[in-house]
C-alpha cells in the first residue's frame, strides 16, 4: 500500500521541499504547479509558497479567473541581506563608537565643567591675592592683572545672569520688594539631571526606540476596523510602507495569524483574517488607527534644553578655553600651583617650567574639540529638517493616492504635486513624486477629458471594489461572536 503524503506543520518544512523543485523561481507558479513540482499536497504547497514570499520578498499576482500566481524575482537568495548586513554591521559599529564616545565626553565634560572651572576659578582668586600682596611691584601686572580682570568679568556675568530681575532668575519678587516668591511657571522643574542636559547639549536628546511590533498592531487594528478583510492600500495607509514591502510583510501576517488571500472577479487580492474578529468586548464600531501620515514623529530638537542651561554650559567650556590659553601664555604649570595658590608668588616671578600640559594643551585642545559637537550637529541640522520635510511630503503623496482612489477621482499631476508642497514646505525634486507612485504600484495616462497626464493605480482601484463588495458581505454576527460563556473559573 503506498506511502501517504507527508504533511508539515511548519511551513518552512514545505518551503525547503519546494526551494529543490521550482528550478526557475522567477516564472510564474500557481499553486498546483508547485504542488506537481515538489510532490506536497495542496494545503501544505500553498503554505510553503506563502512563507517564501515573506522570506524572499515574492510578489502575487491575479489571473482574471481567479488564480493566485506567486513568483520571485530574484530567485530563492537574497541579495538585499548583504546590503542589510554591511549596514547592521556599521550601524553596530557606528553605535558603539558613539557609545564609548558619549562614555568618554561625559566624563571629561564632568571633569571639564567641575575639576577645571574650580581650578581655574581657584587659580583667579589666586592672581587677585598675589597681585594685592605685591601692588608695588611693576612686574605684577602681567597675568595677574589679567586673572584680576577675568575674575571681575566673571562675577559680574554671573551676577548679571541670575539676578533675581534677569530671564533666567529663578524667584520673582511678587508680594513686595525684599520678599522672594517662586516663581509659578517654575513650578513644574525639569528634574533631568544635569549630566544628562550636558549629554542634550552635546550628543542632542536621546531617541526613543522604535516600537518593533508597531506595524503588526497598527495592521491588526486596522483589519479589525475594516471586518477582517484588508488589502494592501489599507496595509501602506497605516504603515507608510511601499508596495514592494507591504506584500511581503502580509505573507508574514498571514502565517501568524491564519490568514487567507482570495481574488476577487476583476482581479483584486484581499486577505482574509477572520480568526481576528473574535472578540469578546461589547458591540459596537472598532476604530481605525491613525494613518501614517498623522503618526509621523517631530524632528527632535537640537538639544530639548532651556536656553539658560545652554548658555551656562557654553559658557563654562568657553571659559576653560580662555583659561587653558592664558595658562599657556602665562606657563602656568602644575608645580607653579602651590606657589601661586598658598604663597601668593607672582608668576612672573617664577621661572620656566615647560609647556603646560595638565593646565594648559589638555583643557585647551579638549574643550575645542568638543564645542565641534553641537557646532557640527547645528550645521547637520538643515539637511536633517530637508529630509524630514521630504518624508512629510512622500506620505501627503500617499494620502492623496488612497484618498482619491477611495473616492474614484483622478490622481493628477498638480493634486500630487500641491499636496507634497502642503506638507514639505517646498516643491519636489525633479522625479522625485514619479519615484513615490513607481513604489506604489502607479502607471501613467491621459485623460480623455482634459488630455492632461494622470497616473492609474488598477491594483488598488480594483482592490478597493472587491474589499466594499467583501464587506459589505461580510456576516459581523458570526464572525465577532465568541458563544456563551458556560463556564469560569472566578464563579
């Protein structure tokens, strides 16, 4: 008696069975021509042809009576993994760079703006004492006069900045003069730790993780809104994803969630995810997540500091990069310290010791280097709101698409091009809107009325008539419906 056909429960098992018998991937294959091919049976051939097109970013294609075709353009590899690699591994690398980086700044910033300020601050106390303990000396008047004058330039700012009068004080006076009340927009501080403000100024606000599930929730919200059945336009509309990434992404989704594709009359793929319906909430509408185009995050700002506390750490490195100069001018050494700081020794005085290294190079070239991280992350800034506006006005590009489609309207040249300016702020680059429609599925016509160029998205026009057809079909009674409870273990 012969031997049954094997049945596999993961569909990768399959699709390794049809991997070593569709010898040219890329033609057309329906499904019992991959089953004839490989010998599986049907259920478990149509699954295998499901997981690879997830893995192997497949396409679908529908035939006028019905039938599915699946084919893979590049064949059972992989190429755009090496390009992913290369980029996860120099993203890995740029991480950790940044990483040890940031490590590195942080603690020299701590270094810089404590150790080195109350040095330097000690060492200008220092000047005042010893050009005071020697008035009469002509010979005092060299960097101790100068310390002199640094000491002086900085009380007063300090004074100047944070008087109870200046923006940046933090009481008023509000109950008459003398009597110090807090101040109420002040009542709500930002309690972020310094160092991490430090961090903000250098390095710019920390990112917020990408939600790694984020596409996979808002899908599933939007095939619940839409009586669990959804197409493509309604997978881009709620992801922001092109065409070529949506279909591979759903052939996923289905395996996960026991899904199923149909093909209606004209043509259109829908998907099918009953098995979702199942709910046991209280009847009523499920609303539709947000688009795309409404969820896409601010540019973060440059630093998310207030302006004083940028202006403070400014101005405490700018202040060691004055410090660390005049130390060198003035060959300030680590043995002249004690000299000048307990025995009030004028350094003019005090004979050469050498470069000033510790004093002097380190703080200098240091402090310099890092005023080159916001600097440079200012000038980034630009291109970073150019690329930002530009994503903006790909999804109003999207949202004009769909819109229209949904609503049988022509998709012309000057609808795409006022909504991508809308929203970008600034017109397109040359090509760049044909770019947007070639990843979302768009053919270019004439119009016979005006004879002006449109564009043609068949696939969704006629995925949007078989999804209205399919759900108005669609029985919500017994699909949403769990049974009666007939037992609990809280009873």
């Amino acid at each position: 008696m012969p031997e049954p056909t094997p049945t596999f429960k993961d569909p990768r098992e399959a699709a390794h069975v049809l991997i070593a018998s569709l010898k040219d991937p890329a033609a057309p294959h329906t499904v019992a021509d991959a089953a004839t091919a490989s010998g599986l049976a049907l259920r478990d051939t149509e699954r295998g042809l499901t997981w690879l097109t997830q893995e192997y970013r497949g396409h679908l294609r529908a035939t006028e009576q019905g039938e599915l075709l699946y084919l893979f353009p590049t064949g059972f590899t992989q190429p755009w993994k090496t390009y992913d690699a290369w980029s996860r591994a120099g993203s890995a690398v740029a991480k950790g760079a940044m990483g040890a980086l940031r490590f590195v700044v942080r603690a020299w910033l701590m270094i810089v703006l404590l150790a080195y300020v109350a040095i330097f601050l000690a060492v200008l106390v220092g000047m005042m004492f010893a050009r005071q303990g020697n008035s009469n000396d002509r010979r005092g008047g060299g960097f101790s006069g100068l310390g002199f004058v640094l000491f002086r330039v900085l009380g007063d700012a300090l004074f100047w900045t944070f008087h109870p009068f200046s923006p940046f004080a933090v009481t008023s006076y509000g109950q008459g003069y003398g009597q110090a009340q807090p101040m109420r927009s002040r009542a709500k501080r930002d309690e972020v730790p310094f160092y991490e403000r430090v961090n903000r100024y250098f390095f710019g606000p920390t990112p917020a993780k990408a939600d790694p599930l984020g596409h996979e929730r808002a899908i599933l919200g939007e095939l619940r809104a839409k009586k669990g059945r959804i197409g493509v336009g309604d997978v881009m509309r709620v992801t922001g994803l092109t065409r070529d990434k949506a279909d591979p992404l759903m052939a996923r989704l289905m395996l996960d969630y026991e899904g199923d594709v149909a093909v209606s009359d004209d043509g259109a793929i829908v998907y099918h995810f009953e098995a979702m319906r199942r709910t046991a909430a209280s009847d009523g509408p499920t609303a539709r997540p947000p688009p795309a185009w409404e969820t896409l995050p601010d540019l973060p700002p440059l630093t998310g500091n207030p302006f004083e506390t940028n202006l403070l750490i400014a101005g405490l490195n700018l202040f060691n990069v004055v410090m660390a100069a005049v130390a060198i001018d003035q060959n300030l050494t680590l043995a002249k310290l004690p000299l000048l700081l307990f025995h009030h020794i004028p350094l003019v005085r005090m004979p050469y010791d050498g470069t000033p290294l510790v004093l002097g190079v380190i703080p200098l070239v240091f402090s310099l280097a890092i005023f080159l991280l916001p600097i440079g992350r200012a000038l980034l800034r630009a291109s970073a709101e150019r690329a930002h506006a530009h994503e903006k006005g790909r999804l109003a590009v999207l949202r004009e698409v769909l819109t229209r489609v949904e609503n049988k309207k022509e998709v012309t040249d000057g609808a795409l091009e006022g909504a991508f300016k809308r929203a970008a702020g600034e017109a397109a680059g040359e090509g760049e809107i044909s770019k947007h429609l070639a990843g979302l599925g768009g053919d270019v016509a004439v119009s016979s009325e005006t004879g002006g160029v449109r564009y043609r998205f068949a696939d969704l026009e006629t995925e949007a008539v078989a999804l209205q057809a399919e759900r108005e079909a669609a029985d919500d009674e017994e699909e949403k419906k769990v049974g009666r409870v007939v037992f609990a273990s809280d009873d």
